[in-house]
C-alpha cells in the first residue's frame, strides 16, 4: 500500500462517503474567511460527525464539552438557553437518557429574518434531513430514546448526535449526560447511579474533555456531585467549568456571589451563574428569548451580583465556553493530528494483512504460490540469521540450533567420565575373563576393545536426542513464518503444517540412521594406531608411576593379645593340616577346615584315642562313623592300620559357588593392570568423543535442516498446488471477512478526518504558541477565577482570590 492509498489522496477501493472531500476552492475561501480560532469547532465537528461512523469503536478522542450534574440541576434549561430555542424533553423526572452530542453552528442570517434561519439535523436520519420545528426535535430526540432505552426511565449509552445551525448560537459542541440518580425509578436497574456515573466518567476521564459542571445554587457546592466526580478526572480544576443555575430560588438574605468568585471551591476556570426557566414559565409557554430577558433584569435588580456582569447570564456563558472551547481544540490540534495519522497507517497495515478476496483460479493460483514461495523464504532467513523481525531479546532460529550443537551436545559429552561406571573391581575381571585358563604375561587387549566398545555405545542416545531436539527446533520456526499473512486461511496453514511435518520426519529418519552408522563404524575398528591414541608402552609407563606413587608403607603394630610365637606356630601347623584333611559328613570340604573347640571338648575319650596314633581327629558329625578303642583292640594291628589308610585317602573339595568374583585384595601387578586399562580406555574415548562431536551436527545438518531448505519449496508445490485443492485452501473463516470490513471502514474514515484536518491554516507559530500556553497551564500551581468587573464597562478590579484571565492558558 503506498503513501497515497494510506492518507487517501488517491480514491481507495472504498464506499464514497456521505461527506465528500472539500475542493481546494472551498477550502482556500474558508481559509480566507475565517481566522483560525472561528474555524477549528467547525472542523472539529466535522471530524465528531466522521467519527460517529465508527460508534463505540473509535480510540480518538476528540475536544469537547461534557455536560455534568446530578437530575434536576438545570443541565437541559442551560443548553435551551444556549441554543434559544425548547428542543429538549423535560419533566420532574429523568429527561436526559442518552447522551446527546450538541453542536451548535453560528450560520449567517437570511434578510427575511424567518423561521427557517433555524434548523436541526440528526445523523441517524437521511443526510440532509433538516427539521425545522423545533417541536419535532423533542419528539425525535424522544422516540430515539425510546427506541433503545425503552419508555420506562431505561438508560442506554449510545449517543444521540444532533446538529442546530442557527445565526443566534456560537460554535460550541457539548454533550449532554444523563443526570446522576440516587434511587433507581420504573425500568431503572438497581445499580442506576453506578451505571450513570461510569458512563460520565467514560466522556470525561480524556483529557481532551473540558467539564461543564452544573450545580442548583440552593444546594451545597461542597456537597455538588457534579464538582465531586469532576474532581475525579480533574483533581486540580484546570478543564472545569462551573455553572451555578436556578440563583432566583435561593433563600431571601442570600446570595451567590463567594460562589461564583471562586471562594468556596475554586476552579481555574471560574464560574457562571444563570437563571432557569421554571415550570410555570414552560407551562405558560413562555421563550427562552423572554427569560433572557428576565434573566438579565433579575442580576440588574440584585447588588450582590454588581460587578460580575462577566460571570452572569447565558450569553456571558455561551461566550465563555465558545472562547475556552476554541483555545483547547487549538492547544490539542497537534497532537490531534499526530493521532489521526498514527493511527491511519497502523489501520492500513491491519487492513493490508487481510488481503484482498480473489475468486478467480488464475487468481487463487497465483496467491498460494505467493504464499508458499514467500513461506519458504522466511523459513531460510530464520535458520540463516537474515530475518527482519530479528528478535534482541533471546535466541530464535538457526542461533538455537547452533546453542544446542555446541552448549548442550558438546558439552554434556565432554562432561563424561569414560570410567565413570566401571569399578576397579570391574576391569579386573573383565582381564583375568580375558586370560582363559592361563595366566597372562602381559595386559590382554581383548578387555580394552570389550570396555571401549561398551563406552562407545553410550554416545548413541546423546546422539538421537541431539538430532530430535534440532527437529524441534525446526517445528518451532516453521510455526513462526508468516503467521499473520496465514491467519485468514487456516486450512491452508493447517495443510502446510502437516506438510513441513512429514517432510521434516522424513529427513530425521535418515539423519538418526546415519548417526547409528557413525556410532557402529567407532565400534567396528578399534584405531590404535590413531596419532592421538597414548599407546600401550606410554600407558604401561604412566601406570607404573601412578601405582608408584600411591603406594603408602603401613607400620605394622602388634595387637595386645597376640599369641607366644611357638605356640602360633604350632597353631598355624595344625590348622594348616585339618585345613588340608577336613571334610564335613556330606563330603564338601569346609571354608576354614578346622574342627571347633567345643566339638573337642564335647567327646574327650576320641580325642584321647586319636592321639595315640598322632594324627589329630577329624572325624565328626551325625552320619560320620568314628573308629572307636575297642573296633581298633578288637583287630590285629596289620588290619588297623589298613582300614584307617582307606580312610585317609579320601579327600573331598569344596563346591564352587553359582557365581564367581576375584578376591578383595590385588597385588601390585593387578593394580598395574588396571590402571594400563583406565588409561588406554580414556584416552581412545576422547578420540572417539572427538569425532562423535564433529560428525554428528554434520550429519544432522545435511539430512535434516539444509535438506528441508533446499527441498522446501519444491515439496509444497508437489503436495499443495492442486487447482482442486486451491477453493478449500483459500478459504476465509467469517470472522477475517468481518475484520476485513471493519478496518477497511475505519481506514476511510481515518482517510476523511486526515483530509478534514489538511482544511485548517494551522501555522507553525501558532502551534508553538498552543503548546507553550498548554505547558503553561499544566504546570501553574495557582487557582484562578475570571476576573470581576464593575456594571460600568470602563471601571475594572480584580478579586483577591482571582487572577488575571490572561493567566489561565485560554487567552481572555
């Protein structure tokens, strides 16, 4: 979308409007008759009627008047007085209940002076729809009401938008509220007051609303529920104005007069006082022309209100609200301006995302392949780094890939101990299993081939796991291309995420495959002779210095219940001997074959007999038949001794158990062994390591993340442009059409508002001069009243409490 498109000096592809766009005559003759504090209301009520297209949905504040105060304060007869005119409902109860945006346009007068100098138009009728009895107004005003609000006292927040051109009127905008309620009446919710004073505050709470603060005179001003929300938005006063109504019914002896100086709550704004039409001057029909009239002969009739003729009556306050409105809408222009066209391009770009409808194949055909070569591309910058929308806050696209290859692959194996879980114990039977039935004169290399091969194995799962991490990743930048473009077609992204899904599945599986094959060639040939391997001469070298050095000499202390040495001696013998001929009765020699005391004491008769011949008994146990005194006696002595050499003879050993260990202790040579081992296993590991680190983000690159890059493009075209496929693909969900439309009706009435703006002369200086009076007046501390003056127009004072008009930033 170009420049012209967005602000509209080229006609968009977009409705006409009912407000066609001022010709460059009729804007250079409003420039050359008015100045420019006459012509911004006008303009800024051309932009509230532009605006009002938009309903509820515009987020451009626009300068305006809000009136506020509470039922029956008098608002509705100060608007008929402003306008000169009974348009508006009236009545003892609530007549206000929608708000209705006034605008007052001063017209010039026609030399017949008629009726039809005089008329009001509503936006929700025809354009050019001119009512000129004011009758037919009210009742307008009145059935619009009750269209939405109902006719029992509902309330409803949808403006009510009325124009009155009239040459007795100032160009002022005001917007009339519902009156805030205390007690809920007829169709009225129980929350009546909450729901009229958030919709107040809803007008308000901008700081391009000033406040119209109206409060009866025979109340409290301290208590006014007018100054009291207004205080809310406003806490220091400096957008509110007071107007202090119905002063004729206040108690005999007093007067408004501390009130409108400003003594009792102070306003920089100061304050205005009028007098109302009561209900018997409605019921007898009389004008508003003629209560102006008695108006001013009542604050004549009264000294209190002497020298506050600039603080009194209806004309003073039309005045006083055209001159204030005007400086404000001159103060807020710029930045006016500066919103209205921040928000046409943020429009644009939105209405630019949808796209325009194209129903024709050619068409179809021609948008999908814009879709999928624009995907493809923002795929490729995302993995090469070269995207636009580069984030700054973290990693995203081929920087995390790169993060997981080197910070968590690299370095979760470089964090691995190849002897981790392998105990002394382990590689010393995995060496003497390596021996077979002999033992070895050297360190075999059957156990460090066996050991590296089991620690070469364990690099396969870091591996796999790498490789599904980098699909992950893949997944995830495949779901952040071009999501706003794809958003109004969410069958086409659901496709083309099923799609790149498959694809990319398919080039993980020869992406894993290969890394299988790189872990099984490592397995395959063991390369001792590789450079970097340390060799078994280095190894056998190292060890021995290692064994060396941790060996620690032990002083050997003698226990303080050693036995004598003789008598340990003979001990040893004797255990030495049962140890060799001890068997227990099932025939399986025991672990110490030693007979226990006990069993020595418990048949001393034997043991007497035993040592006739010399040899200690062994004998013992149930089924064990010993060879008793009187079996020996009882034979010759040849036969004695035959029989007890038969006995002799048989020796039985011990079974060995289901499952077999090496002893505790190693001598030194095992030690040796083992440390040789440990060695050649680490060192062959980091070579191992090394080329495991390097090839396999190789292999994961060339079969996963550049095959999908090289071979994207052409993938999609084979599975998505299908001409039978391209109506189900295209098609919008309801909720992009409606999008759609709505932005492309904001942006023309963006474009229209942006024109309207380029009507008003707006001046460099005179801009400055607004801001530096802005400025000005949000940074005074001060309170300041209008000032006072005498009933003569030649004689001037100023109050104590007040200060100069000059003062407020409003320049009067």
């Amino acid at each position: 979308m170009t420049i012209e498109e967005v602000y509209g000096e080229t006609p968009p592809s977009t409705p006409p409007s009912s407000t066609p766009p001022p010709t460059s005559s009729s804007t250079a003759a409003t420039t050359n008759a008015a100045p420019l504090g006459s012509s911004v209301i006008p303009i800024v009520n051309k932009l509230q009627d532009i605006f009002a297209q938009l309903g509820s949905q515009s987020s451009i504040a626009l300068p305006q008047v809000a009136v506020v105060g509470s039922q029956s304060s008098g608002k509705s007869s100060v608007l008929e007085a402003l306008v000169g005119r009974d348009f508006l409902p009236r009545g003892n109860d609530i007549c206000t209940r929608r708000p209705l945006v006034l605008q007052l346009v001063q017209t010039k007068s026609r030399s017949n002076g008629g009726s039809d100098d005089e008329w009001g138009e509503f936006l929700h009728l025809p354009p050019d729809t001119r009512i000129y009895d004011f009758s037919e107004i009210r009742r307008e005003i009145e059935a619009e009401t009750n269209r939405l609000a109902g006719e029992n006292k509902g309330v409803a927040d949808k403006q009510i938008r009325l124009k009155i051109s009239s040459p007795n009127v100032l160009d002022i905008t005001l917007v009339d509220l519902p009156g805030i309620t205390k007690v809920p009446v007829g169709d009225q919710p129980t929350d009546i007051e909450a729901r009229i004073r958030t919709m107040i505050l809803s007008y308000i709470k901008s700081a391009t609303c000033l406040i119209l603060a109206v409060t009866p005179a025979n109340t409290d001003l301290a208590n006014s529920d007018a100054l009291q929300i207004a205080s809310i938005v406003d806490p220091d006063g400096h957008r509110t104005i007071g107007v202090i109504t119905k002063l004729d019914i206040m108690d005999r002896g007093t007067d408004a007069r501390k009130l409108l100086l400003g003594n009792v709550v102070p306003l920089r704004l100061g304050y205005v006082g009028v007098v109302n039409r009561c209900q018997e001057d409605i019921l007898l029909n009389r004008t508003v022309k003629e209560a102006l009239v008695a108006e001013e002969k009542f604050f004549r009739s009264r000294p209190a209100y002497h020298g506050l003729t600039d603080r009194l009556g209806i004309p003073q306050l039309a005045k006083k609200l055209n001159q204030i409105l005007v400086q404000h809408i001159k103060v807020l222009l710029p930045d006016l301006k500066s919103r209205i066209s921040n928000a046409l391009v943020a429009t644009a770009k939105e209405h630019q995302s949808y796209g325009e409808i194209t129903e024709s194949r050619a068409g179809q055909g021609a948008l999908l392949l814009n879709f999928l070569s624009k995907y493809c591309e923002a795929y490729s910058s995302l993995l090469d780094g070269k995207s636009e929308e580069m984030s700054t806050s973290e990693l995203s696209g081929g920087a995390r890939i790169h993060y997981i290859f080197q910070s968590i692959f690299v370095k979760s194996l470089e964090e691995v101990d190849p002897c981790e879980d392998l105990t002394d114990d382990d590689i010393r039977t995995a060496i003497q299993n390596a021996t077979g039935p002999r033992s070895a004169l050297f360190v075999p290399d059957v156990p460090f081939e066996v050991l590296v091969r089991r620690q070469i194995s364990r690099l396969l799962d870091p591996s796999l796991q790498c490789a599904r991490f980098i699909f992950d990743e893949l997944i995830k930048i495949s779901h952040r291309c071009m999501m706003n473009e794809l958003q109004r077609f969410p069958v086409l992204r659901k496709r083309m995420d099923e799609v790149i899904g498959d694809f990319l599945r398919e080039g993980l599986e020869p992406s894993e495959a290969m890394i299988g094959d790189i872990i099984d060639m490592e397995m395959d040939y063991i390369n001792t002779s590789h450079p970097n391997f340390i060799g078994g001469t280095k190894a056998v070298e190292v060890a021995m210095q290692q064994v060396k050095s941790s060996r620690i000499p032990h002083p050997v202390a003698r226990p303080k219940d050693t036995v004598e040495p003789d008598r340990t001696s003979s001990s040893a013998s004797q255990v030495k001997s049962r140890s060799f001929l001890g068997r227990q009765a099932n025939g399986i020699v025991t672990d110490q074959g030693v007979v226990s005391a006990d069993a020595e004491k418990a048949a001393p008769a034997a043991n007497a007999s035993d040592t006739r011949w010399g040899i200690p008994s062994i004998f013992r146990g149930g089924d064990t038949r010993a060879v008793t005194k009187d079996s020996l006696l009882n034979k010759p002595f040849s036969e004695a001794v035959e029989d007890m050499s038969h006995n002799l003879s048989m020796i039985y050993l011990k079974e060995p158990p289901a499952v077999l260990r090496p002893s505790e202790t190693h001598s030194e040579q095992e030690a040796v062994e083992i440390q040789i081992t440990k060695l050649l296993l680490k060192s062959y590991y980091d070579i191992v390591r090394k080329n495991i680190e390097d090839s396999v983000p190789k292999a994961i690159m060339h079969f996963l993340v550049n095959h999908t890059k090289r071979e994207l493009h052409n993938v999609f075209i084979k599975k998505l442009y299908r001409e039978n496929l391209f109506e189900e693909m295209l098609q919008e969900p309801d909720e992009i059409a409606v999008k759609r439309k709505r932005t492309q009706e904001t942006l023309h009435v963006l474009q229209q508002a942006y024109r309207t703006l380029d009507e008003l002369p707006l001046e460099a200086d005179a801009v400055s001069a607004g801001m530096s009076k802005h400025q000005e007046l949000l940074t005074s501390s001060k309170y300041s009243t209008s000032s006072s003056y005498s009933a003569s127009p030649s004689t001037t004072r100023r109050s104590r409490r007040g200060g100069d008009q000059h003062q407020n930033g409003y320049g009067f």
